[in-house]
C-alpha cells in the first residue's frame, strides 16, 4: 500500500473532519524526581495513524503507555475516547477495554494457549459466550494468517509469530483505538516484515493507531503524522514525507541522520 | 571459480556409533568407571552397601512377628543365632493403635470411611482428566470428615452447611450478570457498589452460624435423635492425629499463603505492613512455642467456661505456621513472573482479583510448586511435634508403648515403623510434585 499524494491530501481532509479520539493537554509525568513527560499537547483524529520516533529514554513509550494509564500522570488531562483517565478505577477499566496494546516484548500468557491467549479477556472482562469468544478469536487468528497455530502454547511460536497473536489477542476485545509499543524492536530481522504488514492491514481498515517505532519505512508508508520527542518533549511532527525530508530542528537532523545513515 | 577455497563435493553418510559408547557396556563405562577416581569412587561405595546390607538384611528378617514381649523376642532370636535380630511383635500387636491412637475400637470404620472419601475428593485435584466438578467434593468433604471423626447429632453438619450454601445462593441470586443493563432496584445498586454484595455474602451466612444454626440443629436432634456417638480429641492418636492436622493444615495454609503473599506486595500501606509483620512473627517463632501458646495460653484469653477443642487450637496455629512459610514461597514464585504478565493483563482490562486468578496465580504457582511441596512435606512431619504438649501422634506413641513392661527397651523397631507410615506419605507427596512440575513443563 503506497498512497499517492493526491490521496494523502483527500486523507488528510477527512481526517479533519473526525472527532478526537484522544486529547492529551498540558501532560506532565515525573519517575520519582525524573520529569519524564514535559507539557505533552497531543490531539489524535479517529482513523489516524501516528508514529512516534525518538532516541531511547525520550519518553515516547512512557507517553503511550500514560494513553491507557499502564502509567499514571501527575498533570494535565488525558481525554481517551470521551472518557478522561482520572485515578477512577471506572474510567479507567472503560478505556483500557476500548483501546489495545502491543508490547515489545508480547507479554503473551505461557500457560494458555493461542486460542486461550486470545478469549480469555473476552470471557472474563467483556462476558462474551464461549462459543462466540472462539469464533472472534479465530476470525483474528485467521486475519493475522496463523490460524493453524490456535492450539499451540506462545513457547512453541517464532517471535513474529507471537507478536501476530499479541496484535490478535488486543483485536478481539474490538479496541476503538490500538496502541504499539516497539512492537518490532525484540524480532529478528526476517520476522519484522509479517509484523509490520499485519499492523499495515490493520491500518488499512481504518484503526486509530499509536504505533512507538524505529522502523521509518514504515512510518513513510502507512504514517499521517510523525512525531519526534527528545528528553520527554515533542520537539517536531510534521506528516511523513516533510518529516523526513525536510526536517526543522536541529535535534531532528541528527536522529534522522543517524538512523537513516547506514 | 579461482577464489572458492574448499567446495565439499559429496555429503558424508551416516555411521553407527562406536559400540563401546551404546547398550550395558557403554552404559557402565561412561556412569560408572568414567575415569580412575569415579572407578575408585564407585567401588567404595559399592563396597559402602554390601557392609550395610550384609547386616541390616539378616536384623530385618528375624522372625519375631508372632512374640508377645520383648523377652520372648530376645529367645526366639537367641534360638536361631547369636540374637541380633529386630523385634518385630510390637509391630504385630500396637499396629492399630499407630493407626488410630486410642479410638474407640467398634467406631474404627468411621475414620476409615474418612480415609477413602479423602482419597476420592482429592482426586479429582490431582488427576485433571476427571471431571471437574468432582472437585465440589472439596466442599462437601470438610463438613462429612468432622463429623464422622468426632460423631454428634447429623442436623450440625447439615445445618452448618446450609450456611455456606445461603452465602452462595446470595452471591449467586443477586450478582449482576453482563447483560442487566436496564434492571431496576436492587440489582442496580449492588452493580454500582459491588462491595454490598460482597458484604452480604460474607454477613448472611455469619448471622445464620452464630444465631440460628445452633437452635435449629438442636430442635431438629430433638425431634429426630439421629447421629453418630460423640468421640472426644483426647481419643485420637496416631496416624490418624497426623492426618487430620497435616491435611486440614495444608488443605487451609495454602489458600491463606496466597492471600498473604499477595498482601505483602500490596501497594495498600496497612494491609502490607500487616502481612509482613505477620508472616516474620510466625518465621521468626520456632513451631513449638505456638503449639504451647495453643494449649495453654489460648485458654488463658478464652472466657471461662469456652471449651475450645485441642485439636482445633492446634490445627489453626500449625496452618497459620504453613501459611507463614507458603507465603513466602508463592512470593518468590510472583517475583519470577515478568511484570510484562502484569502489564498485558492490566492492557486487556483485567481486574486485579481477575488477573491473579486466570493469569498470575496459575503461573507463580506452577513456578513455585518445588516450594509449595516441601512446605506441605515439613508441616506433616512437623505434626509429630504435638508430642510435646500430650497429644499421641505416632512419634508420642513410641513413648507409651516402651512404658509397657512387655516393651521397654524396644526403640528402632517401632521408629522405623513409624518413618515407613511418614515416607510413604512425604515420598508419594515428592513425586506427585514432580510429575506435576514434569506435565506442566511439556506445555511451554
């Protein structure tokens, strides 16, 4: 999927149009006395695809991380959806059961099975019927293409592999917006590549995406928007092709520079 | 092609193996004389066990089964040889008092008829291809075991049960299912406050024990007098007071380990320095001060006239004392987890009590099953410490029987006996464990 610039601009219009689905304003976060997240403005669109780049320790995992409050932030508003996290442990079940996460390294469970991987939240936390649980499950095994492995315990799958049931594991629960925390960062070079055409389908049906990643192909492909943090701060986002060809600050230029340099 | 410096051109078949390294031979050479000093080693220690057995085995078949005192032994024994042999007619003749202490003889099928639903109702926890609901015999079994070993009325056991089952049906009847979202009344404020429910279910069944069960299971005996004879813990001895510590303890310590292993790692201040201070006071007390505290301190702080049952005193300081110890096991198990476990649970919306249920649990558990075991193993033969506050477990039964002047002087046999009925259930215990720990592994 490469979109042409006409179809970038059509995109970018009806983008516009949408609602929020995440509002972060005037954010701040702090490890101890560590001030980790400066004054974070971020407004993301229904539909829209973000890539966050960065050096490590900039915050950028942190950030999305604070977007389904697997970290908690000190200041400001996070508004998810129309539900703003506060310290309620409502708004905050409300949230998590609507947006997905992938991890870096799939904190899939190792006694389950793939299958089992994949129902047992919505069992238990969405109440759904077993026989309709499976065959969610299956429908997204399937769309991840490894529905042959659903019996299978996640020590007995490739890294790829499991990061494709992590993606379906997150799909079943029907999250209104996914959240991708260096999801190709742990795989061996051959396996980045099934992962990242799954999250490139997973874009093309419309899912509102975070996606934390280094891998800047896939940022010029699928992004809307780039954004680049450094000590904790947005320093620049731009939409891809800008971003990467014409970048502004000079912070920007070296990362870029040393990323794209060999 | 002038740059490649080597290009096999045929692959190599396969060979056999040199036929020193397979079958008995190989066996032998690599386990057994692997070398000058394992050679030298593995002959010492063969000649170690011949010595031994040449010995032990010639004691241990002396036949003295039928002899009614020791000195009749010493005869039967000066009669074959020069009288070396063990004396093993007090085995003969005390077996049963080993086995059930000094329970009524006519009433010996009750603790029997206990032994083998125990066996049913833990199996089912063992074997998983039973079914699973087998495992509401957990409890049932509780309620059938007390009152077949001490006896009373049957309405207490019934009556008693009736509460847990009012406590059930009032989380059952009343817990809001997903799909009441237009309900009214009551089922709309238990879904807004859940710990209403909660409460309820804890208070109602507590109202019925402490007011209503005991009335009514006293008017019901008095209509219908039926019931089993009552038997007093002074009766029970043997095996049979180790069983019934050993498993009510481990049975009860490791529910009550989870809980506090959880504790200590609670992020709530209070119940986490509880919890610590809890389980370092019960480490830090050697078991036998606690069994004193239960038989005579307790009676000290209980009102005058309370009859708090021996065994009962001594059964919840030995649990509290495996949970202790448990506690601190399962928290090493929870410290190997990766708090990626955490993390994608908290993701997917689970909630806390949800997440250590169906995810953290089953895997700390499964890490510290080692641990968990041996705890269950040092509590049951820690059961023969209740020796010393007058309770007659079989170790306190060695004692009795060498007061009676047909058996004094009579020490390894009855000691041996006594390790055989501890081994077989620690061994059987050890390897249940480890073909536990050698199933779980084939899953990952």
């Amino acid at each position: 999927m490469v979109i042409s610039m006409e179809d970038k601009k059509a995109r970018a219009e009806m983008l516009a149009l949408n609602d929020h689905a995440i509002e972060i304003s005037g954010m701040n976060k702090w490890f101890g006395t560590f001030h980790v997240l400066r004054d974070i403005n971020l407004n993301v669109k229904i539909g829209e695809r973000i890539v966050v780049a960065g050096p490590s320790g900039s915050g950028k995992s942190t950030l999305i991380r604070c977007v389904n409050r697997l970290e908690e932030h000190q200041s400001g508003k996070i508004v998810v959806d129309g539900t703003e996290l506060t310290s309620d442990i409502k708004n905050i079940d409300k949230v998590r059961s609507e947006v997905g996460m992938v991890f870096q390294h799939f904190n899939l469970f190792p006694h389950l099975t793939i299958l089992e991987n994949c129902t047992l939240a919505p069992l238990w936390v969405r109440k759904t019927a077993k026989k309709e649980a499976d065959e969610i499950a299956m429908r997204f095994l399937e769309k991840v293409k490894i529905p042959e492995q659903a019996a299978k315990y996640p020590g007995q799958l490739s890294g790829g592999q499991q990061q494709r049931v992590a993606i379906a594991r997150s799909l079943c629960m029907m999250p209104r917006i996914m959240l991708f925390d260096e999801p190709t960062s742990a795989l061996d070079p051959e396996m980045i590549k099934e992962v990242l055409d799954t999250m490139i389908e997973l874009a093309d049906d419309g899912m509102t995406m975070i996606v934390v990643s280094h891998e800047m192909g896939f940022a010029r492909q699928v992004a809307d928007r780039v954004i680049f943090m450094d000590e904790g701060q947005i320093v620049e986002q731009n939409e891809p092709e800008e971003f990467f060809n014409n970048p502004q600050s000079e912070r920007t230029k070296l990362f870029l520079s040393q990323i794209l340099g060999h | 092609m002038k740059n490649v410096l080597y290009v096999r051109k045929e692959m190599l078949a396969e060979q056999s193996p040199p036929p020193s390294s397979i079958g008995a031979v190989g066996w032998i050479k690599q386990n057994l004389f692997n070398g000058w000093f394992n050679s030298i080693l593995t002959l010492i220690s063969l000649f170690l066990i011949y010595s031994i057995l040449i010995n032990l085995i010639p004691w241990l078949l002396s036949p003295t089964w039928q002899a009614n005192s020791l000195t009749e032994c010493r005869e039967i024994n000066n009669a074959i040889k020069d009288g070396g042999g063990a004396c093993w007619g007090v085995i003969t003749e005390r077996w049963p008092q080993f086995i059930f202490g000094f329970y009524t003889r006519d009433e010996i099928w009750r603790p029997v008829l206990v032994f083998l639903f125990l066996l049913i109702t833990i199996a089912p926890v063992l074997i998983d291809w039973l079914p699973r609901k087998l495992l509401l015999l957990l409890v049932v079994f509780p309620y059938v075991a007390v009152w077949l070993l001490w006896g009373g009325p049957v309405w207490s056991p019934l009556v008693s049960f009736l509460g847990l089952l009012l406590g059930y049906c009032t989380w059952h009847f009343l817990k809001p299912t997903a799909n009441t979202g237009g309900a009214v009344g009551h089922v709309q404020l238990l879904s807004k406050h859940p710990f209403i429910l909660v409460i309820m279910t804890i208070a109602i069944p507590i109202v019925w024990w402490s007011f209503l069960a005991t009335p009514l299971s006293n008017s019901l005996t008095d209509i219908f007098p039926w019931g089993l004879k009552v038997l007093p813990s002074r009766n029970f001895g043997g095996l049979l007071l180790s069983l019934t510590i050993g498993v009510t303890a481990i049975f009860f310590s490791l529910p009550l380990g989870v809980l506090l292993a959880l504790g200590r790692q609670s992020d709530l201040l209070i119940v986490k320095v509880l919890c610590v201070w809890f389980i370092e006071f019960i480490r830090g007390v050697p078991l036998i001060t606690l069994l004193f505290v239960a038989s005579t301190l307790l009676n000290i702080f209980m009102p005058p006239g309370t009859n708090f049952d021996i065994i009962l005193r001594v059964v919840i300081m030995v649990t509290l004392f495996s949970a202790a110890y448990l506690a601190e096991v399962v928290r090493g198990g929870l410290a190997g987890l990766d708090t990626g476990q955490y993390e994608g649970a908290n993701a997917l919306g689970f909630s806390y009590w949800k997440a250590q249920r169906l995810i953290i649990m089953p895997q700390a558990l499964k890490i510290s099953i080692p641990g968990i075991v041996s705890t269950f193993i040092g509590i049951f033969k820690d059961t023969t410490l209740v020796s010393v506050i007058g309770l007659m477990d079989p170790l306190g039964l060695t004692t009795a029987i060498r007061a009676d002047m047909a058996w004094n002087g009579v020490y390894w046999e009855i000691n041996i006996f006594v390790a055989v009925l501890f081994f077989v259930f620690c061994f059987s215990m050890s390897r249940y464990s480890m073909y536990l720990e050698r199933k779980l592994q084939k899953k990952n």
